[in-house]
C-alpha cells in the first residue's frame, strides 16, 4: 500500500436537481486511507460525509467510498463564475489524487417555445418544412413530432426527416401528410407542447386529353365544330386551383350540301319476248345522289305488250292467264284478315277468364297492401298491445311483445312489393286469435293462427337472382325467395344447444352498375353497394354471412372483447371503383371514450390483423360508430369485425334481457327462463329460435342493461311471487353470473331458470318480478304478469316478424336519393368554388366531419359521402335533412352566387316524405318506379 498512489474507481458525474430533490455525488478510491469533498474551492464538512469501508479480497487493499447530498438551495447560493461543482481527494500513505469535476445544475424547463411551427398549405409532391424551437431548458429539451396525436418517426418513412435541428422535413408532400402536427419539447423536468400546425396538401387540377373533334354543327355550308375537355386530370382537391384555360374548343369546318338524284334517259324497248312482253331501263346518274342527297323517285324498268294484248299463250290469251294468279291473291287477303279477327277474339277471352281468375282468388286470407312502395327502403316497426282489465293480473291473450323498433335501428328486412295473403307460424309474441287484419306496413304481418293455416303468396313482381337461407341456432326453417306459391307454417323444433351447430346466417343477391343494397335479415347487417362501384356490362353474385362459431378475432392477452358479429361479405375476387357501405351493429356504449375499438380483418391464413381504431385517421377505411352500429366505408372484401379494449372501468356494454316462461309437463310447475345476450339483433333472434323451439312464451318486452367493467358479478332474483298461490325452492331466489362469464358472453346466451310450484291447480295467474342488476352498477326490472295455460290448447302462440322474402335490392329502388339528384349534387361540390372545399362543407353539414383526409383521396368525395349518409339513414325514410343541409351551404355561401342558385334548384328537387316538390314526373319515374 505505502508505494501505491490512490486510483479512483468511481469518480462524481455530472447531476440535475429536479424540483427540491437533493441529489448524491459519489467516490470510491482505492488505496485510500480518506476521501474528502471539494466544493467551489471550499473543502465539506466531515459531517457532512458518509463513509464505507472494505478490503480488497483480491489485493488486500483497503477501498473507501464517500457520499455527500447537494440541496437545491445549496446550488442557487452559490455565486460563482461556473456552475456549481465537486471534486474527490483521495489521501495514501504514498500522497494524494483527485478526481474529474462534478457539475451540479437545476433542471427546468420553460412554457414557452422560442418558435412554434406554423400551417401551411402545400401541392403534392412539394416539400413540407415545419420549424420548431424547443423554450430553454436544461439539460436541453429533445424534440419529438406528432401527427394527429401519433407519434412521427423518420425511421418508419425515408420521405420524413425530423433531424434538422428540430425541424420537421417532408421531401414530397403526399394526400395523406395533411393533417394535425405538434412539436413536442420534454427533458427530466417537464413536457411541453407547441399549438397545433394544420397542414394541408393540396392538389391543383390538370386538364384530361381533348376529345375528338364533333361532327360539323350543319349539314351542308360552312358550319362549327368543336372537342371539350374536362379537369380531371387530376382533378383540384384540399382547395387546389382550378385549371386554367379553355374546356371547349371550336373551329370552322365545311359540309358538302348534298345531291338529290336524277334520272337519266330511258333505253331503247328491247326485242319482244316469247311472253310478247318488251322492256327498257333507266339509271339515277343524271346527277347520281351524294353526300345524303335523296335517290330518285320511280321504277328504273318499265314493261309493255308489244302485241296489243293479242299475244296468245297456251291457247288462251295472256291477259286471261293472269287472272287467276290475281284471285289467288285476294283469296290470302282474306285469310289473313280472318287469322286476325280470330287472334283479337282469344286474346278477350283469355282477359276475361284472368278476370274472374282474381275475382275468386280474393275470397282467400288476409289484404296485405305495402304502402312502403311509396316511402321505399327499411322501416322499423313495432307491435303494441293495450292492457285491459287488472294491471296485476293480465290475461295471456294481451302479453307484452317484442318491440324490435325500440331496441334496434339498423335494417331488418326489405318491404315486399307485392299483395300476400298469409297465416303466420306459431310464434313467440303477443295472441290474438282468429283475427284477419289489414295491415300497412313494409313487414309481413298477419294476425291469426290456425292447425290448417296455409300460406298463400302470389309470385313477386320483381325477380331477385337468389333467395335467402336463415339458419338460426339448429331451429326455425328455410323460406327461399322464388319458386314457392304454397308454403305451410314453420313448426317449432327442440334446439338443445346454443352453442352448437351453429352455422352461418347467409343471404346474396346479383349487382350491376345501378348498384343496390344487401340485407341479413333481423341480424343489424347491411351492405350498401354505390351506382357505378361495379363496372358497367358486368354483374357480381354478393353474398353477406355472419359467422357464429367461437370468435378468434380477440388477441392473445385477454384484454379484448368481441363487440359486433363477425361479418363476411365478398366474393374475394369482387373488383370495385369506389368504396361499400358496410353496417354492423355493436353492443358497446359509445357515450364516453372509456373504449378502445378497433376493426379487425380476417386475413387469408385465418389469421386476424388490425385495420384501423374508431377514432383514429386513415386513407384505407372510413369507420363512423353510432349509438347502436357502426357504419364502414371499405374497398376489399373480406370479414370483418369490431373489438374492444376498456380503459377505464367506466366502460359499459349494452346486455339485451328477456324473460320466457312456459307450463311444465306436469301442469302444476311453471318454469320462467331469463335471458342475458349481447345487445345485437342476430344474438336476440337465437333466442328466439330456442325458445320457439320450447314452446316459450315472451312474458314481458325485452329491456336494456347497461354493464360496466367494474369486475363486479351479474344477479338475477325473483320476487314478489304471491305466496298463498305459489311457491319457489328456499335458495334458488337469487342466481349469480360472474364478471367473467357476462363480459366475454358474446358466443354464448346466458340463461337462468326459475321453477314456480302452485299450490291448486285454480291458481291460473302469475305476476313476479324479475331483478337483473350488477352489483355496485345498473338494474333492470322485468315484470311478469301472465295467466297459466292448462293444456296445450289454451296456450295461444303469439306473433312475431314473419321472415323476409326480399333481401336485396338494385337499382334505383335500393336508394333514398335518385340517381339524378344524385349526380346533380355530385357535380355541384366536387367542382372547387372560390374557396375549393365545398365537398368538406357538404360533410361538415351531414355531421361526417371526421377522417376527411379519406375522403380527398376518392375520386368523387362528395359520392362516397352521399353512400355513407344512405347507411346511415336507410332507415328513416325522408330526405328532409338533406335538404336543409344543402339550403344551409345555400346560405353559408350567400357571397358565392354561382353555387347559391344551384343549390337551391337541387334542395327544392329532393323528395321529401311520399312527395316530391318540383320534380318532373320523368325524373321521379326513372327513380322511384
């Protein structure tokens, strides 16, 4: 030790107080006998010292490490030429060392940036230069990007460079730069964010080729002609100057008059022929006929008897030879005139016998008149029945039904153009026997039941190319869409399980270039296919499936759940111009941002990948979530389906409660059954299909419980069941599902089961109440009243919607907007104005002012804007707020008179209601026949 000098292991480095928190230098020296501090020239007070001590096992040299604490205030009362330092002196016996100097600064960081970038509008292909100045700071602030809220990587983009002493480089501005940008500053102190750049990237219009020059505007003389071209090539986007220059060009031209003919001298009579006949010619070249000049007038050959009509042929004159030939010729005038007379007499015959065809075939069923002709596309409906009588005790004839429209917005079926007269299956809702109703709706209603109902349709007037096959839970039957006149009422089967033999709820349906609309039928499922999305002379077989086996879209770490059906529509060939309109329903509540959805997409090796978040901006999909479904604007064919992270226990998902009862065989047990199911349609209609199956009973209208990923369990009790007439097992009041079971419920229904014991068989009524609530969150109250069937023919069935003939529409009659109007409004906003955003106020005024970036890329925004507002309204069957949209853009733009008059000639043409104001009976036939 004595001829070794004192070598430091670990010296001081460099430190930032942050806030009022000390911070701690360190030195360990070996051979070191002491270790003291040096600060600013001052030596520190031994107390001030922590020591440690040890031997080196390896040398057997003694190794000492010392601390001290630097406070805040230690550092701002030193006042020196330097920042505040510290350094190590080590002693030996053999002299001293000393180590580097230590630094010790505050850390902070300032509000305010020394530059902020700046919006800029930018054309395509140009470079984007973002300039940032991070405020003061130490240590130095590091400067990161964001673009609406992500993070901006150079590494991800070689187009992107953010190295530029903190700017922000865009070597070639693409559409799909435009957006939001952030610079954001952070050391060990603080974060700070500079206000929010917008920048947009713009692209000025190009003129397409000319066309070919027009035929001369007359037909003879010195006229006009001209060839047009259009700008769209690109056409102006995000605000992008118009082209400049002419659209039209004209020039002389020179069309030769044309040349009636004449007819040139006749030939010498040629020699007299064995018939005693002569002939001569003449030819149309005195002047012949040109350039569309009329030919001459008159017969070019000319005969004559050159005997005076003395010429004697077969021993008879030849004049009285062709006289037979001449009455042979009216005797086939009057057979034809006969044949004729003969046709008009069957053909009234035949009207006739149609006639008194119908006349008889109206003696049969019920009118069924479809007054959704007028209105066209999907309407809700909705059954009600009046209570009567007590309010506690309710006669079976009068029980609760199924109230689709309150629950579910989405379409359900088609309206059916045609007259039917109809007697429903046994069904699962309210009875009202023996009862023929005329009903005007867009659903085929009938009330009435019978052991030999049958079923009378007459066939459509309208062809669709397939017909639908509804296979529910293993239950219910198979009604095609053609091909069946006579068909008798489904009759209920057993179904063991829900979650077995499950097969895919299925429908399709042939679209050309008009387009049309796909719909699987009670499930909250539609497929919206634009006017010119299929090229024209070309027609594609569409099909929509829901696929009910267990999902594997969720990811591996159990976070996710399943929010929407998983939906498949294709075929995966299908080629297509601009983008469908794809609604799902979805259980999640969508009122807070406690969600984190996403839509994923099965890949081709059944594996799932992620297309986009609901909120997030993107070019590839337009996603637009509504309170109970989520309408998608996609390009690729393929399944589909949402699913759903919660952040906060504050999320909730909706839960569709039902209640079903029905006499056990031995007529004294009473078995009510409760229900809890995701709340979308196609998981409500399973239990249908199971319950149809039971012989069950609705016994009070399905009602919505919100449930909230609070990890808190689901009950479900009885109560308030009379005592003197009914009894329940001790225990078996009160069922519980765990948080577990509900909140990853979207494969299998959950159900619990109440058996009730009467004490007399005269005990015919019931009433009870049934509590679902989740503990520490909402409860729902289900109220039964019901009377007890005592055999099977007092059980009365009651009705439900009958199942869907028409699936699919084309054409015209598939859309709330005709075509025209359409096209007019098109025309309209895409052209820029003085401005070059009047798509972008179109979309801010219909509420679909989200993502517009996905729309600049379209090649016509304000069509697939229009698509997706047809999703979302194909309910609702006027046009009223589309009009006031297009008169407010009327008003907005009140200093732009060119667009003013055509908006309000185009919000003046809108149907509204069953009518439309100012609109040509042509127009209105061409779109609403």
């Amino acid at each position: 030790m004595s001829g070794t000098l004192p070598h430091f292991l670990q010296e001081p480095d460099d430190a930032y107080i942050v806030k009022s928190n000390p911070i701690k230098l360190r030195c360990r020296a070996r051979p070191a006998l002491q270790i003291f501090f040096k600060c600013n020239g001052e030596w520190v007070h031994q107390n001030q010292h922590t020591s440690l001590e040890h031997t080196d096992l390896g040398t057997g040299l003694k190794i000492r490490e010392v601390t001290i604490n630097v406070s805040r205030q230690q550092v701002e009362d030193f006042h020196g030429p330097e920042d505040y330092w510290c350094l190590c002196v080590a002693w030996s016996h053999l002299g001293t060392s000393k180590s580097r100097k230590a630094t010790v600064r505050i850390a902070y960081l300032r509000k305010n940036f020394e530059q902020e970038p700046q919006g800029m509008e930018v054309p395509i292909n140009g470079m984007i230069v973002l300039h940032c100045r991070p405020p003061e700071g130490v240590p130095a602030a590091e400067v990161e990007w964001l673009k609406n809220e992500e993070l901006v990587s150079s590494l991800e983009d070689i187009n992107i460079d953010t190295r530029a002493d903190h700017n922000l480089i865009i070597n070639e501005a693409r559409l799909s730069d435009s957006g939001n940008y952030t610079c954001l500053a952070s050391n060990i102190v603080a974060r700070r964010r500079s206000a929010t750049a917008t920048v947009i990237v713009f692209v000025n219009g190009g003129w397409s080729s000319w066309t070919d020059w027009s035929e001369c505007n007359v037909r003879c003389g010195r006229g006009v002609q001209k060839r047009t071209r259009t700008c769209t090539n690109p056409a102006p986007l995000n605000g992008g100057a118009f082209c400049e220059g002419m659209s039209v060009q004209k020039s002389t031209c020179n069309s030769p008059c044309p040349v009636d003919g004449g007819w040139a001298e006749w030939t010498l009579w040629s020699v007299c022929s064995s018939e005693c006949e002569r002939q001569r010619t003449r030819e149309c070249t005195d002047p012949e006929p040109k350039h569309g000049g009329r030919l001459c007038d008159g017969a070019a050959l000319d005969t004559d008897n050159c005997t005076g009509d003395l010429c004697i042929q077969d021993r008879k004159l030849l004049h009285d030879v062709k006289v037979p030939q001449a009455d042979m010729e009216s005797t086939n005038d009057v057979a034809l005139y006969s044949g004729l007379a003969a046709g008009v007499v069957t053909v009234v015959v035949l009207v006739i016998a149609v006639m008194l065809y119908r006349r008889s075939q109206s003696e049969y069923g019920v009118d069924v008149i479809d007054s959704s002709a007028l209105t066209g596309g999907f309407q809700s409906f909705s059954f009600k029945s009046a209570r009567q009588g007590n309010p506690l005790l309710m006669n079976s004839s009068m029980q609760p039904d199924l109230t689709m429209s309150r629950t579910y917005t989405s379409p359900i079926c088609f309206p059916d153009s045609m007259e039917k007269e109809l007697i429903p299956e046994p069904a699962l809702f309210d009875p009202l026997p023996d009862l023929k109703v005329k009903v005007h709706s867009s659903f085929m209603v009938s009330l009435g039941v019978s052991e030999r109902a049958e079923y009378h349709a007459k066939a459509p007037s309208q062809t669709f190319p397939r017909g639908v096959v509804q296979e529910i839970g293993g239950g219910g039957g198979t009604l095609g869409g053609r091909g069946k006149n006579q068909l008798t009422p489904v009759q209920p089967t057993l179904v063991s399980s829900m979650t077995t033999g499950k097969r895919p709820l299925r429908t399709s349906g042939v679209f050309g270039h008009g387009g049309g609309r796909l719909v699987v039928p009670n499930a909250g499922v539609s497929l919206l296919v634009p006017h010119g999305a299929i090229e024209e002379d070309t027609t594609w077989e569409l099909y929509m499936s829901i696929t009910q086996q267990v999902s594997s879209a969720l990811s591996d770490e159990g976070q996710e759940i399943l929010l929407s059906p998983e939906v498949t529509y294709g075929p995966p060939g299908l080629t297509l111009s601009c983008p469908v309109a794809l609604t799902i329903a979805h259980c999640a509540d969508v009122s807070s941002e406690d969600w984190n959805i996403k839509l994923k997409r099965q890949t081709q090796d059944n594996n799932w990948e992620e297309v986009m978040t609901v909120e997030e901006e993107s070019t590839n999909c337009y996603c637009l979530l509504d309170t109970q479904c989520c309408h998608l604007l996609v390009e690729r064919p393929g399944c589909y389906a949402l699913v759903g992270e919660a952040l906060t226990q504050a999320a909730g998902k909706r839960l569709r409660l039902a209640v079903f009862g029905n006499m056990e065989p031995n007529f004294l047990n009473y078995s009510i059954r409760v229900y809890c199911v995701d709340d979308m349609p196609h998981a409500f209609q399973e239990v249908v299909s199971v319950e149809r199956g039971r012989g069950g009973r609705l016994l009070e209208e399905p009602k919505t419980l919100l449930f909230r990923a609070n990890s808190f369990s689901l009950q479900v009790s009885i109560q308030d069941i009379p005592q003197f007439l009914w009894s329940i097992k001790p225990f078996t009041t009160c069922q519980e599902f765990s948080f577990s079971q509900v909140w990853c419920s979207s494969q299998s229904p959950l159900q619990c089961a109440f058996s009730l014991e009467r004490y007399s068989p005269a005990a015919n009524q019931l009433s009870c109440k049934i509590s679902v609530r989740q503990v520490k969150g909402h409860e729902q109250i289900l109220q039964v009243y019901t009377t007890v069937a005592e055999s099977e023919k007092d059980t009365v069935p009651f009705f439900t919607q009958s199942d869907c003939t028409i699936t699919s529409q084309t054409g015209s009659r598939a859309f709330r907007i005709p075509l025209s109007i359409r096209q007019r409004i098109c025309a309209t906003f895409d052209t820029a104005n003085a401005k070059g955003k009047d798509w972008q106020l179109l979309a801010q005024k219909l509420h679909i002012d989200r993502n517009l970036g996905y729309f600049a890329c379209q090649t016509s925004p304000s069509a697939v804007i229009l698509s997706l507002w047809e999703a979302q309204h194909q309910e609702r069957g006027d046009l009223d707020s589309l009009a006031s949209a297009l008169e407010e853009i009327g008003k907005v733009q009140s200093k732009h008179s060119t667009s003013v008059d055509t908006l309000d000639r185009i919000s003046k043409t809108i149907p509204s209601g069953d009518s439309t104001i100012n609109c040509s009976s042509e127009e209105l036939d061409a779109n609403h026949t």
